[in-house]
C-alpha cells in the first residue's frame, strides 16, 4: 500500500529522530538534511537504509545526494512506490 507524503513525512521524522536524536517535530519538508539539521553522510547512509525498509522503496546511492531536503526525500520515496 503507498504512503501519503504526509505518512512519508512523519515516517522519516521518526527514522531521523532515532538516528540523531533530534526531535521528529524539527523535520520538515524545507528543512536540509545537511545544512538545517546537520546530518553526516555516514547518518543519511543509515535514514536511507532505514527509509528503504520502513517504505520498501530502493533508493540507489547515486540518488542520495540528490536528496538535500526533507521534501526531496519525501517526493523521492512517494514516486518510488509506484
């Protein structure tokens, strides 16, 4: 069953949440996962792989640093569980 971006939304907040320990409230969609909420590409490897599972989507590596905000994650997995 897809997802709604706001399900993917809340989804990832909890996955960032876990992984950094920041509060699942400061991730939103304008947020950058670099810049805004300071996240290391060793933990953005660790969200994707967790939002993989969590959404049963693929998300190749060479994706990923196209992936600079939270809505660019957001609309990546919502198209890519169709």
């Amino acid at each position: 069953m897809a997802h709604t971006e706001s399900e993917i939304l809340a989804g990832l907040a909890e996955i960032v949440n876990e992984e950094t320990g920041l509060a699942a409230e400061t991730v939103e969609p304008s947020k950058s996962f670099t810049d805004d909420l300071d996240i290391d590409s060793i933990s953005m490897m660790t969200i994707v792989v967790n939002a993989e599972e969590k959404f049963d989507v693929k998300i190749p590596d060479d994706e990923v640093k196209n992936l600079s905000t939270v809505q660019d994650a957001v609309t990546f997995i919502h198209n890519a569980q169709n």
